[in-house]
C-alpha cells in the first residue's frame, strides 16, 4: 500500500515526459543534450560563492604595511642619505658653472622670428642686455638658443605680401655671432643681439626655448625666452586671410 503510494507520482511523471518527449529509448539524446552554459556566466557564479570570492584587503592597509616594512629596511637610511648627497652635488655643479656677476634680461621690443619666404625656413633675433656687476671683466664667446649657435649677419629678409615684397630690419644693437669673443667690461652693460635660423615650420605666433650664455671660463648664464612672430608678417597673414 505504502509502496504504491510513493511509485503512482513516479509514474505519472515518466508518463508525462514519454507523452511530450518520445520513450527514453528512442530519443536518449533530447534529454541529455542541454544548451552549454557560457564561461563568463560560470565563473560569475564561482565568483559569487564565498569560497571562491576570498575575504577583501584594505588596500590602505596594505600600503601601510609596504611603507613600514620600507622606514625599517637597513637600506632606506643609505638610500636617502645617497639622493640628498647627489642632489646637494648638482647644486653645487650648477653654482659652480654659473656666472653670478652676469646680469641678463630680454629686450622684447627688438627679439622676434619670421618664416623666410626665400629659403622657407625660420628666422629668429633675440635681443639680450647684459650687465656686468663685478671688479673683473667677462668675455663672451658663445651664446645658443636651444643648442642653436648665433650665425654671422644674416641677408635681408623680405617678407611677401598682397602689395609686393617688404623689407624688414634688423635691430641697431652690436651684432655677436659664434666665433667671436666679446668682452664685457667691469660695471659695464651691452645690449647684443643674435641671429638663429631653424629649419622646422610652425604656423604659431609665440615661441619659447632657452637661451644659454658662455664665456671663456666655460661658465654660463640661462634665461627663458619668449620670441613672438613679427608684427609685419601677422599683419600679412591676416590680409591674406580675410582675402581668402
């Protein structure tokens, strides 16, 4: 009776799925052939699970624990004591080759470039005071711009416009090229100007880059300096803009 009971369930259901699905025997595969669960969706689940998941870490703490391990190290006293040593040695390198009794500054009203039309490339004039504050005289023999040397006098540069071709003119300083040595007097100022040609092309109006001085001594002087594009040729570029 009890047996009955528990088998009329059973056997209802394996009714049901012959009825719907074919007898066992002649379709063994319709039951056992299953859709693949993707990897992605699996290993989500595991991911899940507590045992795969692990317990999470305080990644603060974990820095911390890196930084302790690093302050009681025996070669964190040297190391740091190595690096103040290095830069305390540059410091004094720098000092050394400075020239501190050299006073420079930029005249911006005569350091300007332009694009040469005659042989595309560009012209650059820097124009450079310097002041001499010491007993004993200084004598320059270099001075680049960028890892450019200053060039000897340069031709005429004219600039193409919608009305013909324009003249423009150089600054009335001393000229100083590389090659030349020229001395600076004690308490003694001079303005200097210095001609650099460039064969990159650049369509901005404002350069920047630094400007190295040296005298005989092999010491030197370095400055910052802004270069914007002469007025002429903005002004041109801007007739040919609005006749474009």
């Amino acid at each position: 009776m009890r047996k009955s009971f528990f088998l009329c369930p059973i056997q209802w259901i394996m009714n049901r799925l012959k009825t719907s699905m074919g007898s066992w025997a002649d379709r063994p595969i319709s039951l056992l052939a299953c859709k693949p669960i993707s990897l992605p969706i699996v290993s989500w689940v595991y991911s899940q699970t507590p045992v795969f998941r692990g317990e999470e870490k305080d990644r603060l703490e974990e820095a911390k624990q890196v930084v302790l391990r690093l302050l009681r190290s025996e070669i964190f006293v040297p190391a740091i004591l190595g690096i103040g040593i290095v830069i305390g040695l540059l410091i004094l390198y720098n000092r050394k080759k400075a020239i501190p009794e050299l006073e420079s500054q930029v005249v911006q009203e005569d350091t300007w470039f332009t694009t040469r039309d005659d042989n595309n490339r560009i012209g650059i004039v820097v124009s450079v005071n310097l002041s001499n504050k010491s007993t004993r005289g200084i004598h320059i023999t270099d001075c680049r711009l960028s890892g450019y040397s200053a060039r000897e006098y340069p031709e005429e540069i004219y600039l193409k416009g919608t009305e013909g071709e324009q003249k423009v003119n150089f600054p009335k300083h001393k000229h100083f090229y590389k090659g030349q040595e020229f001395y600076l007097g004690p308490y003694s100022s001079e303005t200097l100007w210095f001609y650099y040609e460039s064969r990159a092309v650049t369509m901005r109006n404002v350069l920047q880059a630094p400007l190295t001085i040296r005298d005989s001594r092999k010491k030197r002087e370095s400055i910052q300096v802004r270069i914007p594009r002469h007025a002429d040729q903005i002004a041109i570029y801007q007739e040919m803009a609005r006749m474009w």
